[in-house]
C-alpha cells in the first residue's frame, strides 16, 4: 500500500496547459476518484502518477518518496485503461501472465499467482480463452487481473467501465470494489459519471480545465460544493444569483432578483454554506430536493408563491417544475407524497433556510 502526495504539478503539453497548480494528498488504501467533464485533465493527472507522463512542474511522492520522474516499469502500479489494451491474440492466462514475464518470475510461481488473481476475478475457467472471444464484462475482468496480479501498490483505473453496458457497469461497479477492499489497494479511479464517483468512492476531486475545484467525501462534495461548478456538475441543482445584504451570527439575509422583483431570503450562516472571503458574484444553491412545496401560504421566510409549470413522472420520484416570476425552480418530490399538482396550479415554494448554501460563481470565469 502506498499514500500519494501530488505537489503543485503542473503539465502543459506545448501550449496547452492540461492540468495547473494541482495539490493532492491521497491516503494509503483510499478509493479515491478523478471526476470532470472530458477534457478536464483526469487522465493527464493518472498518467503522470503512473509514470507515462512527467510533470511540467511539481513533485509526485509515494509515501515521502520523490517519484516524479521514475519510469512507469519502477513504479509499481496497476493500471487498467479505458480500451482495456488486451493482447486480443493471446489467451487470457498470457495476458495475465504479462507482468510477471517481463518482471522475470519463475514458471510455478507465476503459474500460481496467475490462477489465483483469476479466481479472484471469477475467470478461472476461462483462463485457456481467446481474449477476443470473451465478453466486454469478461474483458474488463482481465485487464482487472492483469493490473493485480503484479502485486501493485497503486492500482489506476482510466474510465473503466464506459463500455459497458449499465446492467455490466453496476456489477463491475461492485466488482471492483470487492477487489479494492480485499486487497486494500490505494485506488485511483478516473470517470466522468458522477453517479459512480458518489457511489464508489472514499473522496472525490472534482476537475475542470485542468484545475481541481473541489476535494472531499461524496456526502461533502453532493452537500458542501465549493462553487457553482462543483453544485452543477455533481447531481441536479438550483442556482439563483444573489447579493448578500447582511451578515449577522445566526444567519444572512440575501436579495435574489426573479423577474421585476427582489426576493429576500434568510440563509444559516455557518462555515460551509457561506464563504465570506470569496469577494466576487455568488450564488444561492439549493438542491431539487431540499424545496418543499406548500399548497397555501404560509407566514414564514423563504416560502414564496409560483406557479406549476411542468410535472414529470419518474416512478419513484415525481419532478416537479415552478416558475417563481419568471425564474424556474425544479423541485424534486417523493412519489408517495400525496399531491395532485397539476401544469398551471398555483403553489407556494419554501426554501428551507439550512438547505441554502451561497457559493462563489466561477464558471465563465477563465480558471
Ligand atoms: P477525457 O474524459 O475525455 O478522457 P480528461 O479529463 O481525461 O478527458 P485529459 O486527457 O487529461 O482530459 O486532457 C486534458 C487536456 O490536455 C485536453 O485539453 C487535451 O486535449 C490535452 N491533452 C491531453 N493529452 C495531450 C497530448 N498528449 N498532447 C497535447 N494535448 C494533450
């Protein structure tokens, strides 16, 4: 097992800078994920732990080593990439066996080691195969066993699941986590689906062009975003300008403009949800769930009047769309709420003053 500390590493690629001034400390058998937009600079971040890429700038340690310019064949991490980059020609026991050929193990122990990641990953009856003639699923597996079966101290997971289909997505998805808790490996896993970083992973460092916005546990990340591209980009979100009026103890008191009108609303003032040093443009967050719609008025703060413009039914959840002047609302409601909205009723929506968060805006700004 092995921590990694990732110290202001920067890598440009000419010009173009894919990853800038990135600190990171993962823990010693964490499962720890990349997630951004395509283009982010996850890969990029991988490759240079795996020793495919050296950074421009700053340090890579194992531990307290200084890795940052070891070859990938000295660093020992498993990697399993995206296309799987199998032998398709070679069976599955060769393409497993790999590693330990090149690192020169004796035949009856590689044999051994072969058969026991095998069973590991549920293939040992397919080990004398044809790689192209197993199933995606099955593929994905090998290239799991050919990653661990070197022993790896770092196992690096490049989007690993993306061809897959969803059915085969949600059991590799358990798979792999299986295999990371049995071996208690340092994982590091790259997607761009939010759903399998909040699923999967111990914490999360959300990217975009290259930078990293967030670090946290999914709960935090879902819970506390850091800004308003961390709110949009992980789950559904609610996101209206505003500018803060007040600031006391308890509580601050914001003005959000819908239409020709001013809405104050009352926001908890605790750390998480109210940054007071971002200086620029912030916004007020608030999560499709968190809202409750109230079929009367109500004389409390935050509740204002809307009214229904659309409802969508997903089963267990009904959506429900509310138009506050002129400014859209999406309210996500459990199915067994008894309601009968419908397009066009008249509805008062709250916005529980602890739901609130008020984050800076970032997006459109070059970062
Ligand atoms: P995806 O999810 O699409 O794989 P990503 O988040 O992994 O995206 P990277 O592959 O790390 O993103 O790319 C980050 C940026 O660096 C992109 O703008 C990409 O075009 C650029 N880039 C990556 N590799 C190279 C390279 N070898 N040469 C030039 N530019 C590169």
């Amino acid at each position: 097992m092995a921590s990694i500390k990732i110290e202001n590493v920067q890598k440009a690629f000419g010009k173009v800078v894919a990853v800038d001034q990135l600190n990171l400390e993962i823990n010693d058998g964490e499962f720890f994920t990349f997630l951004g937009p395509s283009g982010c600079g996850k890969t990029t971040t991988l490759r240079m732990i795996a020793g495919f890429y050296y950074p421009t700038k700053g340090v890579v340690r194992f531990g307290d080593k200084d890795m940052t310019r070891v070859p990938p064949e000295k660093r020992n991490t498993g990697m399993v990439f995206q296309n799987y980059a199998l032998f398709p020609h070679m069976t599955v026991f060769e393409n497993v066996a790999y590693g330990l050929r090149v690192r020169k193990v004796g035949s009856a122990a590689l044999k051994a080691r072969v058969q026991e990641v095998l069973r590991k990953v549920r293939l040992d009856q397919y080990s004398g195969r044809q790689v192209s003639q197993l199933s995606g699923g099955q593929q994905q597996r090998v290239a799991l066993a050919r990653a661990l079966v070197i022993e790896p101290e770092i196992l690096l997971l490049d989007e690993p699941l993306s061809n897959l289909d969803a059915k085969l997505r949600d059991e590799m998805r358990s798979e792999i986590l299986r295999l990371q808790k049995e071996y208690k490996i340092t994982t590091i896993y790259v997607t761009h689906d939010q759903a399998e970083a909040l699923s999967m992973s111990d914490r999360i460092a959300v990217f975009n062009f290259g930078v990293c916005h967030q670090v946290g546990t999914p709960s935090e990340i879902y819970n506390e975003p850091a800004n308003d591209f961390v709110a949009g980009f992980i789950g559904e979100i609610n996101l209206l300008p505003v500018e803060i009026d007040k600031i006391e103890n308890e509580q601050v008191t914001v003005s959000a403009r819908t239409g020709a009108n001013t809405k104050k609303l009352v926001v908890h003032n605790h750390p998480f949800n109210f940054k007071p040093e971002g200086k620029g443009a912030v916004s007020l967050s608030i999560r499709p769930e968190s809202i409750k719609l109230h079929s009367e008025a109500a004389d409390r703060p935050n509740v204002f009047r809307g009214k229904v413009e659309e409802v969508e039914f997903f089963g267990s959840l009904v959506n429900v769309t509310v138009n506050l002047d002129g400014v859209l609302l999406q309210v996500n409601m459990l199915n067994n709420v008894k309601t009968n909205l419908q397009p066009g009723a008249e509805v008062w929506a709250e916005l529980p003053k602890d739901q609130i968060r008020i984050i800076p805006v970032v997006s459109g700004e070059d970062v």
